[in-house]
C-alpha cells in the first residue's frame, strides 16, 4: 500500500451548515458543485477534504450510524507559530465550531489545542516545536 492518505470524508448531520463553517468560516477552498449536491470536496495541500450526510456515509460503508460521539479519530493542523494556533483556534470558534482544549504547552513538546467542528468533529491546532522559540 502506498502510504499516503488522499482523501478524509467527515459524516455530516447538516451538509450546508458544514459547508459554511468549512468554506466561509476557515477558508477552505471548495471545489464546484451541483447545488443538490449531496456531496462536497476541499481541495487541500496533499489531501482532499469531503464532507457527506453521515447517514449515508453509515450506509455507504455497511456500519449503523449510532449518533454523535467522540469517534476515536481527530484532524491536526499544523502551524508555524504559537500565535498561529490561537488565531486558529479562534477562527474556528468565530465560525461556529466549539473549542474543546485551549492551546498549551504540550508533553510532547509542541504547543496544540482543539477544536470541534458543529458535527463534533476534533480537531487539533499545533505548533510542533522543532526548535527553541
């Protein structure tokens, strides 16, 4: 298997809602798309982002949608700079999503914090110190 990952696909419950917070509210580059579309794609560096009502994704892979919860499974983001995961953290939060753990230092030496998207989808934002600051 080529160890690449080309495409993560979030469950929905509300696809416009989640288009919104994606598109407007983090600036993620949304492709075109039919607008009874049941189906959207962000194009971002080295992957591509889908978002798909969560009952048909469910459907979709053969598993019983049992409802919202924390899935085991979170999407970092790294950045540059400390200040870069406040300000990112914030505009997760001014778009409608939920911080879920402020930015700290972290054991592993960088400095991270999460967010939730409005599906409860984790998040984390991290500097990943690889030098002194």
């Amino acid at each position: 298997m080529d160890p690449s990952i080309s495409l993560v696909t979030l469950g929905v419950d509300d696809l416009e809602e989640s288009i919104r917070f994606y598109r407007d509210g983090l600036g993620l580059p949304l492709q075109d798309r039919e607008a009874d579309s049941d189906v959207a794609f962000f194009t971002l560096e080295g992957t591509w982002l889908s978002l798909y009502p969560r009952e048909l994704l469910a459907e979709d892979a053969t598993v019983p949608d049992e409802g919202p919860g924390f899935s085991g499974v979170t999407i970092a983001h790294n950045v540059e700079t400390k200040a870069e995961v406040d300000e990112t953290l914030q505009e997760a939060v001014d778009a409608g999503g939920r911080l879920v753990k402020p930015a700290q230092e972290v054991f592993w030496g960088g400095y991270s914090g999460y967010f939730a998207d409005p599906d409860g989808h984790v998040w984390e934002v991290a500097y990943p110190q690889l030098t002194d600051d």
